[in-house]
C-alpha cells in the first residue's frame, strides 16, 4: 500500500495544475486545501467550456460544407449557363 504525503500531493497539483512560484506558500492544512481547490477550480473553468465551443464549431462547419456542397450540386445539375441571344429590331426612321 503506498502512503500518500498530503504536502507531497498538495504542491504536486499546484505544481501541475498552475504556475507557482513559491514566493508565498500556505502553511496551514486549510489553507493548502483552499489554495488546491482554487487551482483546481479555475482549470476547470477554462477546461470545461472548450468541448462545448469545438462541438458548436464542428457542427457550425458542418452546416457550412453542406451547404456549399448542396449549392455546387445545384448548379451542377442545372448545366452551364447558357446565353440567350438579344433579339432587337432595328427601325429606320
């Protein structure tokens, strides 16, 4: 059984999980479990939000290529434009 060190686990997270520089350190177990949760907590802001972003635009692109697909099909199938030629009638006076 492996023993866990909570210092050990706290300053490993923080560690990983935000860019401290060690400057100004908790000393208390409140304080180590205050400052873990807010590490953690504001990864998880950043972290949560982009799944929902890539998905909305995967799905926005998605629409997008089908709908220029759909759009050269249509005008595939329609055949190339072709030009009437302008009948005019010429009046002398």
């Amino acid at each position: 059984m492996m023993i866990i060190d909570s210092g050990l686990l706290f300053w490993t997270t923080l560690y990983v999980w935000s860019r401290s520089y060690g400057d100004m350190v908790p000393s208390t177990i409140p304080g180590k479990f205050v400052g873990g949760v807010c590490s953690l907590s504001g990864v998880l802001v950043i972290a949560l939000p982009v799944p929902v972003i890539v998905s909305n635009f995967a799905r926005i692109y998605q629409q997008s290529q089908r709908r220029e697909k759909r759009k050269a099909q249509k005008v595939s199938e329609s055949g190339p434009l072709q030009l009437q030629p302008k009948v005019t009638t010429h009046t002398c006076a």
